[in-house]
C-alpha cells in the first residue's frame, strides 16, 4: 500500500509480512491479489510488468477492468483471474464472482476459489457476464441497507427504539435470506406463505406492488448495470 503507516498499522495487529514496494512483493509471492481502484491498475503494474512469469497469478478485485488491460501490460501469456467480490466479505458472508480464460489452470482457478471462499460463497462466471452482475452482487448491499433502514424507520414511527429497529429488521432480511438458500423454493412460494387472506401481510405487499416496489428494483438494477458498461467501455471493448 503507498500508505506506509496503514501498512505498519495492520503489520502490527494481524502479524504479517511486508513489502516496501510492489516490485519486492512480486518477487516473493507466487499469487498477488490486484486490490485497486481501477484508474490505478497500470500505474500500479507498470513498475513489476517484467516480474511476471508463468508461474505467477494475479488475482485482481478491480471492478470493470477486463482481462485484456492486464494482458496488454503483463503479455498475452500472463495468468490473470478477475474477480468481483461485495462488502459482506467483512462478516464472512460475502459473494465472490470469478472470471479466467484459456491461459489459466485448473489449479489455479481452485486456488482463487479457495481464497475468496473463505470470506464467503463463490461463483465461475463467463467474463462476458461481469458487467451484468455488478446490480446483482456487487452493488446489491446499498439497496438492502436502504431497504433496513427504510423498514426501522417505520418502526420508530411506530413507538420502536432505533438500535432494536435496526436489530430487527437486519434478523428479518438475514432470516428470510437463508430461507431462500437452504430450502431451495422459490422466493414467490416462500412470501405466499407469509400471506394469508385478508391478513396483515398481504395488506403490505398490495401496497408495495402499488407503489412499483418490483419495478424500482429492476430499474434501479438496470441502471446499475448500464452505468457499469459504461465504466467498463472506458477501457475499451475486446471480450
């Protein structure tokens, strides 16, 4: 990191080995993990393209830099997996997309998954389909926040202390998430079993569908993605 004190900082509390420069980290790691904004990804290769081997795999986390970026600046034989992780990885929960091509092994695509699922799930996706995902897994996080925060409001409308509201909503959401996960039913059949006539839930979910609650989600996702097509168009377009 160019910030020396972040890097003395986490040296100290999780006990790990250092590099003064990318050059030296380079020399002495078999896998470098690329965690940069994507503005900087040649400014941050540029100085150890040479380094590169083909015994060498570089990880990188940088949202809609494609595949070809970094062979243009490591060389065409360069090993590089693209990933696409989301901010529950902090907790354990997170979900991380990978994308390779044809220069990587097997072996190598196991390491990487290996790697990230220890900060959660893990999916192989054509690189074709990263840009279309960003909606789904990437940014999806704000849109749930939002969702609990918008849920606990209404609970403190209701007379409900704020640390509870939150408390409650986020079990609700997390909850209602591993339904989905572990019954493996479709969300429809889950929330019609939630629903019951006349009663005070289906009352909720009318005045949602009123509202265009399905359809502020879709939009607001195909805004995403449009908007990650374009940062990624940035860099040009040969996938």
């Amino acid at each position: 990191d160019i910030y020396e004190e972040e890097v003395q900082k986490i040296k100290e509390e999780i006990d790990i080995k250092t590099a003064d420069n990318i050059e030296d980290l380079v020399l002495k790691c078999d896998v470098i993990i690329l965690a940069v904004k994507p503005n900087v990804v040649k400014e941050a290769l540029e100085p150890c393209k040479n380094l590169f081997d083909g015994n060498k795999l570089l990880i990188s986390i940088a949202a809609g830099v494609p595949t070809w970026v970094y062979k243009d600046i490591l060389g065409k034989n360069s090993k590089i997996i693209r990933t696409m992780p989301n901010t529950p990885a902090l907790v354990g929960e997170g979900m991380t997309l990978i994308a390779y091509d044809e220069n990587t092994r097997k072996e190598d695509i196991e390491k990487a998954k290996m790697l990230f699922e220890c900060v959660g799930k893990v999916e192989l996706l054509d690189e074709k389909l990263m840009n279309e995902v960003v909606a789904l897994t990437s940014s999806s996080p704000a849109y749930v926040f939002m969702f609990i925060e918008a849920m606990a409001d209404a609970a403190v409308l209701s007379g409900i202390t704020r640390d509870v509201a939150y408390k409650l909503a986020a079990q609700a959401v997390l909850g209602s998430a591993k339904m989905i996960l572990e019954t493996g039913k479709h969300p429809g059949v889950l929330k019609d079993q939630v629903c019951s006539p006349g009663g005070t839930t289906i009352e909720a979910v009318s005045s949602l569908e009123k509202n265009g609650f399905r359809y502020a989600v879709i939009d607001a996702m195909n805004k995403c993605t449009k908007k990650a097509k374009e940062i990624s168009s940035l860099m040009g377009d040969r996938i």
